[in-house]
C-alpha cells in the first residue's frame, strides 16, 4: 500500500519535514515577565513528541507591550531570550523536531486580562496593563481603551523590535520564524481597512496597507541567516462587510513571495467582534485554496482539521501543502500517531515509547 501523502516529506527552504503536519502556534498565558517558564518546558515537550513535524512555539511579543497579556512569551530582552534557550536545551535533549517561534506584536488588542479569567482589556494604569498602540487611534470594541496611532518613531521601533527578536531566535537555533499577521493583531490591523484609517502612505490603499508589514518582512528576512526559514500567518479575510478580504490579501501573499516568503499560513478573522464566521470542520480551507491557486510557495491550511481522513484530503486534493493542527494536539498531543495508524502511514516515535506499539500497527513507528 502507498504511503499516505500526509505522511510524505516536503520541503521548505531548507527545512526538511518528515511529513506534512504541523503543530501551529498556541499561547499558554504561562510566562513570568515575559520569560517562558517550567509550565512550556512540559507543554512543548509533550508536543516535541508527538509525531508532528514541526513545531511552532505561541506567539512571541517582539516589544513589552505588544504581549497581549502580561502573561505571554516575549523575545526582546537578554532575560526572555535565556529563558527560551533553556526551554529549547531540555526539548532538544530528547527531540529532533524542527522548531518554529512565531513573532507577534498584539497591537490595539493588547494589554488583556488572561482568557480564563475573562480576557477583558486592563487600562494602561492598572497593575497588569500599558498603553497600547495600533496604525489609528481606533479600539477593538468599546469596552477598550483607545490605542496610540504609531507615529514614525513608532513604526521604527516595532520594526526593529521584529528584527532582533528574529536575530535572539537565530542565536538559540530556532529553525524556523512565523510572522503573525493574523487574528486581528498588529500586522494584520495595518492590512484592514477597519483598523487603518491612516491617511500617510502606510494608509488608504492595501498597496499602502501593507506597506508596513512588508517593510517587517523584509527586516527580519535580512536580519536572519539567508538558509533560515522565514514564514507568514494571515487572516484570509476579517468576515465582516468592508473589511480585509480574500483578493486583498492575494495581493499581500504575493508581495512576500516576491519578497522571499518561504511559506504562508492561512486562517481567518479576529480583526472585528462582529465578525461572522461560518464555523464547521475544514471551515477554512477554501481560503487556502484561493491563495494556493495565486501563488508558488507551500500553504499551510488550518482550522477544524480533526480527522486523519479530513487532512489526508486536504493535501491529496493539493488544497494546501501543510495541515497545522491546533486545539486538536491540545486534546490529543499523540494526534499524528493516531493519524499514521488511521491511514497507514510512519511517525517517529522516541524509543522510550516504541513498547506501546499495538501488534495491529506493526510498521506504525519509522526504525
């Protein structure tokens, strides 16, 4: 029997990846200052080992204030790039897996209470909170605080903040770095014409929108080794009236190929709360799709991808080359195990685990 295609090398730049799944970013809210802690030692380890052939550490502020709690990971100063080396050190002493850190600056949408315990917006003088910044002076809903429109002192530093984070993670041998420019967050709140209402020239237009997250790209792709994989996250369209849609952000995606984006990760929304997304399973692949047919670099889909059957379709069919699995690793952390043996495909397993082989799976395990 051939082997299943999720269950087949691929390539990217550089990066040599077993198979075709790929543990996307999740925040924990677990960090102390910014530092990551002994809680991402157990998280990312577990997931380390699950079979996947990638994984994406949460979204890492490249500033303070673009954490969007006080409890999120940050790579800006001397304290959060040791605390991440120490993470990496203890999952490499037992894991081979490529990892990825994925680069964020929550903008307008930051300075927030964790999400179990409400994730409402703190006021810059409270205890937890700062003053937040975003292209205009226009808050996420009306229980938010108003941000400060970045003036161009602003931008420089965001842009440079960017820049050494991806200079801190090619230090401590992070394989792989993912821009966030998704989910209603700094990037992507240039990219829409509902948060940016400027009227310079990184306002107006989507050439002059996403002038600014071009211009971080482009930073961080000169700030890296030129053998580094260098990666985007977008949100495929804000699923509100008037806002950033599938054909804006076609033009962006093919700018950062142009540019030497090595791959595109595409989800959706998270710019509006009145946003109204079709939820279902697969819900986003047709977003994939759209940007796969418009460009040459891989396309990772994600979004209620459950199913092994579910994403060996997905990249059978060519929809996208990459599935990124989420909440379902959270859930189920041997996720592409169960997958290989659903379908008849190889994971790597660590030899402390290969005795848990069922006999019915004998070739489940790469040797």
């Amino acid at each position: 029997m051939s082997q299943p295609v999720l269950f087949t090398p691929f390539r990217v730049r550089n990066l040599e990846l077993a198979n075709r799944i790929v543990i996307a970013p999740m925040c924990q809210y677990s960090a102390e200052n910014g530092c990551m802690t002994d809680w991402h030692m157990i998280h990312l380890g577990q997931l380390a080992l699950s079979g996947a052939a990638l994984l994406t550490m949460e979204a890492t502020a490249v500033v303070p204030e673009g954490r969007i709690t006080f409890a999120d990971v940050g790579l800006y100063d001397d304290a959060t790039e040791a605390a991440m080396a120490r993470t990496l050190e203890a999952i490499r002493r037992w894991s081979d897996i490529p990892i990825a850190v994925q680069l964020a600056h929550a903008g307008r949408k930051a300075s927030t209470e964790v999400p179990w315990r409400g994730g409402t917006q703190f006021p810059p003088d409270h205890l937890h909170g700062w003053q937040t910044e975003a292209p205009s002076e226009i808050a996420f809903s009306s229980n938010y605080v108003p941000p400060t429109a970045l003036d161009r002192e602003g931008l420089k530093r965001v842009r440079d903040g960017f820049a050494t984070a991806a200079v801190r993670a090619a230090r401590i041998g992070i394989d792989a770095v993912q821009l966030h420019g998704a989910h209603g967050y700094l990037l992507h709140q240039f990219l829409s014409p509902l948060s940016n209402q400027r009227s310079d020239e990184y306002g107006g237009s989507i050439e002059n929108r996403m002038r600014f997250p071009l211009e971080v790209f482009d930073a961080v792709r000169a700030a890296l080794p030129s053998d580094r994989t260098v990666t985007m996250r977008v949100s495929a369209t804000d699923w509100i009236e008037g806002g950033l849609d599938v054909d804006q952000v076609i033009t962006f995606v093919q700018m950062l190929e142009a540019r030497g984006c090595d791959a595109i990760h595409v989800s959706s929304g998270g710019l509006h709360p009145a946003q109204q997304i079709p939820v279902g399973p697969s819900y986003q692949v047709p977003l994939a799709r759209a940007i796969k047919s418009a460009v040459n670099m891989p396309v990772v889909a994600v979004g209620l991808i459950t199913e092994p059957t579910q994403a060996e379709a997905i990249v059978a069919t060519g929809d996208a080359d990459l599935i990124a699995i989420a909440r379902a690793a959270l859930y189920d952390p041997r996720w592409p195990w169960h997958a290989a043996a659903a379908l008849g495909g190889q994971v790597k397993a660590a030899s402390q685990y290969l005795r848990c082989q069922p006999s019915q799976f004998k070739s489940l395990f790469v040797t």
